[in-house]
C-alpha cells in the first residue's frame, strides 16, 4: 500500500526523486499525466491533489538539493495541511506538483490533467468563461510599467505610445496593453508595441534582462515590480504608471467545483498577502542574484561592432548562428580579447592554448583566430555529441554550451536521468536543466541561461534596427 501511494503521489512530476533510507531500489513510474475530471470528492478518493504551476524563481523552482522551493509551493503545501488536519495517515490526500508552461495551464486544467492552478493569475473576463477562481490572494494588484535606466524616461501612460513592451504572451498584460492602445488610438496616438518574450519567460526572469538594460520596458504587477527592485538596482518602477489598478489574483479551478472552491476560499482568507503568512513569504524569496551584465551598454555595444564581422564571417563559414556565437563570446569575455583565466584561456571566446594548436586556426592571441577557434570547436561538439540526436537545432547548441561547460559525459549522463524521472531528454530548459542544477549546481544552468539571454537581447537589437531603418550601430548597412 505504501509503495501505492508513493506512485501515486509522484505519477507524473517532474521533480527528482529521493531515495529512500532503504535497500530498495528507486521506484520507477510512468510519466504520461491522466486526465481526471471531477470536483474535491474525486480528489480525495484518489488521494491526490494535482496543482499546475509555472517554473519560476519566484513562485516554483528547485534547489540544489532538490528540494521544491517558492512561494506557491509553500502556500500549497499549507494548503495540503488544510485539508489534511486531523486525518490519518491512511485518509490523507497528497498534493502534486506539475510543472507547465503558462500558455498550457488553463487548457490543461480544462483536460482534467490538473486540479488547481497555483500561478499568479490575474483574474480576467476571458479567463472567467474557461475556470472558475477562488476567493483572491491579493485585491487591488496594480498592473505598473518598469524600466531599464537606459530606456527614455516616460511622464504618462500616453508616453508609451510608440514604445515597446517585452512581455510574455500568455499573462494578463496583453489584454491592459490591448486597453492602453485602444485609448491610444483614440487620442490619434500611435499603439505601443508588444514584442513577445520566449515562452519560457517568467515575468521576474523579464524584469531579471530589463535591469540588465536587455530590454527597455515591460509590465508586472506592482507587488512584483518593488519585491525585484530591491534585488535588481537598475529597474525604474514607474509606480503613477498603470495599465491595470484593479487586478485580482487568485487560484483557479475547473467550473463547476463547488466542494474544492469552498475548501480554496476558507484557505485564501487566512493565507492571502496581508496576512502574516502572505507577507512572509513574499519577502522570504528575496535573493540578490545578479547574473545578466549590460550588454546593450555604449561601451559594451562598440565591442560588439568592432568583433560582428569576424562572428559573421565564421558563422557563415562553420554554418552556425552568428549571433548565439557573438552570445556565447558575451558570455565568456565581455567579448573582450584582453581576457585571459586563471587557466591559460585567452581572449574572446576563452580558447587555451592547447586547444588552439589543435584546431590551427593560427594565433589565438589575436581576435580573428581566436573567434575562428571557438566557433569551429563549438560546430566540431554539436557534430559530434548531438548531429544525430532527436532535437531541434536550438536545443542541439544549448546541449553544446552545457557540454563545452560541463564536459560531454557530464551532460550524457543528466540526460539519462532526465529520461529516468520523466524529462524529456532532448529539451534543455525546464528538463535536463533541473537535473543539471540538482546533480552538479547552478554553474552550467547559468552559462546557458545567459548565453540564450543575450540571444534574444541581440535578435531585439537587430529586430530594432531592421524595423527603424537606420543603419546599424552594431554593423555597418553593407552588411545587412
């Protein structure tokens, strides 16, 4: 029975298992969610709980020891208690954790592949006709408009016109931006621009490349704005500036689940921000991560035009994304060729001298021949570690910068435990990336994350510079 319900409560998670103080060997199970409609008397006769929710920095993500951490999951996790009290062990009901993309909640909750949705949703009047919500953790929310100090100081709402908002499709700013630009054409003012981030984008991971002046302005919710603001210095939160003033955020569920709202509702009055708890635990994930430097700086911006030419005649030659190479130089050096490490790497892509001889580029303490170095090596690893695999070419290269990082069989390794706990093992993010960072820390996750960070930085700068018709300051027009 015991062995019962430990699949039961893991069925499906992506999560790494622990072991066991026994000889017993690791369970195994099935990974495949099934889809379960029903209200919470369902629920209990199954004895799980199964919560959708978003990898976030804020709200859900793993430790290095594979412990799950955030706000939403220890809010849940009171939940559980909740409805737990006074039960034995035998009539408890677990929760689990399903991590899913935010464009994937509401459709799966819909499915019956999910029971609550634990995510920081706005409740909106498109979301009200698809789910049901509970009593709100939060009244009031304000929807306010951030900043990079770089980015030109806006003094209204109406000075957005024209401007760009980087934002991810799938949360409720969409609709306030929706708003602003209908007002905005009223006025006979031009919209402002939405550019949509990578699904994978969580707002504080937005807000994370806005403070490093990656991208000029989005929008989150205000408690949002001022909880990142006192771990990223450079955001400029425009407090006056609001798209939405009256946002609620709650929990939401399948319509028509009357015994599970009445159990979410008794929970959110004693556990919403405000109380004792809800303010804990806002300010308990407060970290002081700064990870992403200014790569859109003048002076950083004037290294990258002096090496854009030598990234792009190797990348044409070695058939490799220029810009993913001139990231990864980013990553390495500051794309400076002055560099040199502790072990002997030199210069902008941080290629030993070994190395060098054995690639014969020529002199890699020159800046030609090292980007020759480190661009050839990379093509020479994805050739050989991952040409054959079942991936698309994105993932094959971010497979690549984690190999160069960590050392292939490293990396071949995470994959096979990936697959083991229910990853998918040809996918970076949100898969073998959580196995990397519970098996060998945050160092590699890191590398890659930044490395595909300042890609999408430089595809926005040259996205700009294509959609103003101006020549670049990057590269010369010739070379459009």
């Amino acid at each position: 029975m015991a062995r019962l319900l430990l699949v039961l409560m893991f069925i499906s998670t992506f999560l790494p298992m622990t072991h066991a103080a026994t000889d017993e060997p690791p369970l195994k199970f099935e990974t495949k969610v099934n889809a379960v409609l029903g209200d919470y008397d369902v629920m209990k006769n199954r004895r799980v709980v199964r919560v959708l929710i978003p990898y976030s920095k804020t709200f859900y993500f793993i430790d290095n020891t594979g412990t799950q951490r955030g706000i939403m999951v220890e809010l849940m996790q009171q939940f559980d208690k909740q409805i737990n009290k006074g039960l034995k062990p035998s009539q408890k009901t677990h929760l689990l954790f399903i991590p899913t993309a935010r464009d994937q909640l509401i459709p799966q909750l819909i499915a019956g592949r999910g029971d609550i949705i634990a995510a920081n949703l706005t409740i909106t009047a498109e979301r009200e006709k698809l789910v049901d919500f509970s009593a709100p953790l939060a009244k009031n929310v304000h929807e306010v408009v951030i900043a990079s100090r770089e980015a030109p100081e806006l003094t209204s709402v109406d000075s957005l016109s024209g401007k760009s908002l980087f934002v991810n499709p799938s949360t409720s700013y969409i609709s306030s931006i929706n708003k602003l630009n209908k007002k905005l054409a009223e006025k006979n003012l031009p919209p402002a621009q939405v550019i949509k981030a990578p699904g994978n984008f969580e707002p504080e991971d937005i807000l994370e490349m806005v403070n490093a002046n990656l991208a000029d302005y989005t929008v989150v919710d205000k408690y949002l704005a001022l909880l990142w603001k006192q771990i990223y210095p450079n955001l400029v939160v425009y407090e006056n500036i609001t798209l939405r003033d009256d946002g609620s955020i709650a929990l939401a569920m399948r319509k028509n689940s009357p015994l599970l709202r009445a159990q979410l509702d008794k929970f959110t009055v004693s556990h919403k921000i405000g109380t004792s708890f809800g303010n804990q635990q806002v300010y308990k994930y407060l970290r002081n991560t700064k990870w992403v430097k200014d790569s859109r700086s003048e002076e950083e911006l004037k290294k990258f035009n002096q090496v854009t030419e030598i990234f792009r005649k190797y990348g044409a030659q070695y058939n490799v994304d220029w810009l993913l190479m001139a990231a990864q130089g980013y990553q390495e050096s500051r794309l400076d060729q002055t560099v040199r490490s502790n072990s002997g790497a030199i210069g902008v892509m941080q290629v030993l001298p070994t190395t060098g001889k054995e690639l014969k580029v020529g002199d890699i303490r020159l800046v030609d021949p090292n980007i020759n170095a480190g661009v050839k090596y990379i093509r020479f690893m994805r050739d050989r570690y991952y040409a054959d695999e079942p991936m698309n070419e994105m993932n094959k290269m971010l497979f690549t910068f984690a190999s160069y990082n960590a050392g292939p069989a490293k990396i071949a390794r995470l994959r096979k435990e990936a697959m083991a706990k229910g990853l998918d093992p040809n996918i970076w993010f949100n898969n073998v990336e959580r196995i990397a960072q519970m098996r060998i820390g945050n160092e590699t996750v890191q590398y890659v994350s930044n490395i595909f960070m300042y890609y999408v930085a430089y595809q926005l700068i040259m996205e700009q510079i294509k959609a103003r018709k101006v020549e670049s300051p990057l590269v010369a027009s010739k070379s459009e």
